[in-house]
C-alpha cells in the first residue's frame, strides 16, 4: 500500500514511510493533456479560402500569428471577425497592441482579382504594416528545366 503507515509490533513508535505517490501527479497530467487536446482546435481560424498553391519553402510561423483573410466576395477578416476596409488600421492596432513591426500573414481567395489584392496590402502599408506575407498551399516544386520530367 504506497504512502500506508507500517506499525511496528515490538515498540509503539510509527515508521515513516518514504514512498512517493505518484498517482496524483498521472491524474493531474492527463487532465492537462486533455484541456490542451481540446483547446488546440479551437485556436485556429475557420474561414474557408480556396488558397492557390506555392511551391516556396515555408517560413516558420510564429506563435501568435495575425491572419488577414480577403474572400472572393471582397470582404475582409482578421481572425474571425469581418471588418470593413475603413477600420481595418483601428482593427489591427487593436490586434498588434500598436506592435508595427508585427507580420501580418494575407491570404486571399483565388478568385480575387490582383487590384484588389493591391489596394488591401496598400492599406496595410499606409497604416504602417510593413511586414506582410503572402499564405499559400504547399504543392510539389517544379521539375528543373532541361529536366526529365516523369
């Protein structure tokens, strides 16, 4: 029996015992392990964007990345929430705590046109976001020119 109390018959002086219980701390560990399996979906964004792919390297994401969605319709989102085109820099001061060094991650729906696209990453730069990349899906890299192809 861990962490019992053994009694020594031939005197009345209890013996300590130097066990260690460890089924507290296995308790407490897969508490914790299920918090974090169900907060982790939580914390990613669900907006859905037909993303065209990129056959770049992947940068390494930061812990707390800042994701500016532009939809097909042209509506434009940080995280989940919409904002409009005219509070986007309230919005984002809001987000970065006025951090103007921060990297703002811009994906943007197949289907939106190139000026679009130009005008959002302009109102960016006007509000002194200048750190702006670009998400894509990852694909397979192009075979070399002059290549076998297969």
């Amino acid at each position: 029996m861990a962490g019992g109390i053994r009694h020594n018959v031939s005197d009345d002086e209890l013996q300590e015992n130097h066990e260690i219980n460890v089924t507290p701390f296995i308790d407490v560990m897969l508490v914790l392990l299920i918090i974090f399996m169900v907060a982790a979906p939580l914390a990613t964004v669900d907006i859905n964007v037909d993303l065209p792919a990129s056959t770049a390297t992947p940068v390494p994401r930061p812990d707390q990345p800042l994701y500016l969605t532009l939809k097909d319709d042209k509506t434009i989102a940080i995280g989940n929430n919409t904002v409009s085109a005219d509070t986007l820099g309230g919005f984002i001061d809001q987000q970065t705590r006025g951090d103007k060094e921060t990297r703002v991650f811009l994906r943007a729906d197949r289907a939106v046109d190139y000026g679009a696209l130009m005008d959002l990453m302009n109102n960016l730069r006007s509000n002194g976001y200048l750190k702006i990349a670009l998400v894509g899906l990852e694909s397979a890299p192009l075979a070399a020119p002059g290549g076998n192809a297969q």
